[in-house]
C-alpha cells in the first residue's frame, strides 16, 4: 500500500446522487403515490358504501320515498328520516354531581324536528345549560352511572322541553359522559 502514490491526473468518483434519479426516479414516485391515493380512496368507498359525489341521490330511496307520500304515510317516514338532522350541541359542561368530590364532563346533543326548533334552542343556549347543569347536578353518582342513562335523558328532554313551548326533541345523545 505504501507503493501506491497520489496522480493528480485521476479524477476520484463522487459518491453524489446523478441527475438521472432526480429527473427520472422522483416524478415516478409522485404519480404512484397519486395512484395509490386514489386507489385506497377508490376501496374506502366500495367498503363503507360512501358515494363518490355527496349530492348524489339514491334513486330507490327517492322512489320509496315518493311511494309512501302517495299512501298517506308520508309524515312516519319524514319522521324517521328527520332523525339526527337538526341536532342542537352543548359541548363541554362541568359540574359537580351532589354528595361527591368528583368533577363531571358533559356534552350533550338534542335531537329536535325542525331547523327553527334547533334556533330557538340556540337563542336561549343560556337557559339549556342551565337546565342541564341543574338537573344533573342534582343526581348522585349512582343515579349517573351507565346504567340510569336512558331515564336520565328522558328527564333531560322533559326539563329542557318544560322551557320551550315550540321545541320537541326527538332524542337526546351524548357525547362525552365523563365523571372522575
């Protein structure tokens, strides 16, 4: 190894990247990772059903829907079909449930029939958190556990309803229930 002497007339190889990956190798990257994209977008929609367009109708359920209008049973399967969409949140409410050192985290959605129902709800949010607020703070940890939930909405639609003359609500869903 000793024999061996540097000549400056060899030029040593640069260990770089050439142009030929960058021109070449990088936009063939880019468009299979734009068609995987759009190929797992393409499964994710036949596996959970989603339409490619969501303005998009339904044609069955448009005829079905014409269909009970003409037999006079329009207004169950307006009813049914109304459910969830007009929903009126009250996100992030704490309190203290009676009798006990723990703090409670609430968020609760009430399904109600109409748009101007859900206005009126919104108009008087005030008034709807405080219902809650009472009317849960008032209950003990045992009457809060999972298993009481369904009266405690039932108690929560009747007070809340108590305080609107034009509001009925459908159901009532929550979205956070934490007591710690």
């Amino acid at each position: 190894m000793a024999d061996e002497q540097f000549d400056p007339q060899v030029k040593p190889k640069k260990g770089g990247i050439s142009a030929k990956i960058f021109l070449l190798g990088i936009p063939v990257f880019v468009i299979q990772l734009v068609a995987v994209y759009f190929i797992v977008a393409y499964l994710l929609q036949q596996k959970y059903g989603y339409p490619a367009d969501p303005t998009t109708v339904d044609p069955h359920t448009e005829q079905v829907a014409e269909e009970h209008s003409e037999d006079g049973e329009g207004d169950a399967l307006s009813d049914t079909t109304s459910l969830g969409s007009w929903v009126y949140n009250v996100d992030d409410l704490m309190l203290n449930p009676a009798g006990g050192q723990v703090i409670m985290l609430i968020s609760v959605g009430f399904d109600v029939k109409s748009e101007l129902m859900r206005t009126s709800m919104q108009e008087k949010e005030v008034l709807v958190r405080d219902q809650i607020i009472t009317t849960l703070s008032r209950k003990t940890l045992d009457e809060l556990s999972i298993t009481n939930r369904d009266s405690l909405k039932v108690e929560l639609a009747q007070n809340v309803e108590e305080l609107f003359t034009d509001v009925q609500i459908n159901t009532i869903y929550f979205s956070k229930y934490i007591i710690q």
